[in-house]
C-alpha cells in the first residue's frame, strides 16, 4: 500500500507525461495515478492559459 500512494503523491504533483517517462510506465497508467490523486489536468490548463 505504501507503494501505491507514493505513486499517486508522485503522480499528484507531476505532470503524467513525465511520471511515465521517468518510471517507465504508460501514461495512461500515470494518468489514472493523477486522477486517484485528484488532480486531472488543472495545472496544464492554467499554464497553457497565462500570456
């Protein structure tokens, strides 16, 4: 179990492209990881908004 949630922590506080890079996973893998977390894609969106 301790396992599992330093993955979701991991993936709670990186974007799931790099998650899956760094760990050799899919991203759809890290992805999952990041919603369990409860971040979806909110710091992706906000960067891609700002000028």
């Amino acid at each position: 179990m301790a396992r599992n949630t330093a993955l979701v922590e991991l993936a709670s506080e990186l974007p799931a492209v790099v998650v899956s890079r760094l760990l050799g996973v899919h991203q759809n893998t890290a992805d999952t990881w990041k919603r369990i977390g409860g971040q979806d894609n909110a710091y992706a969106a906000e960067v891609a908004s700002c000028p």
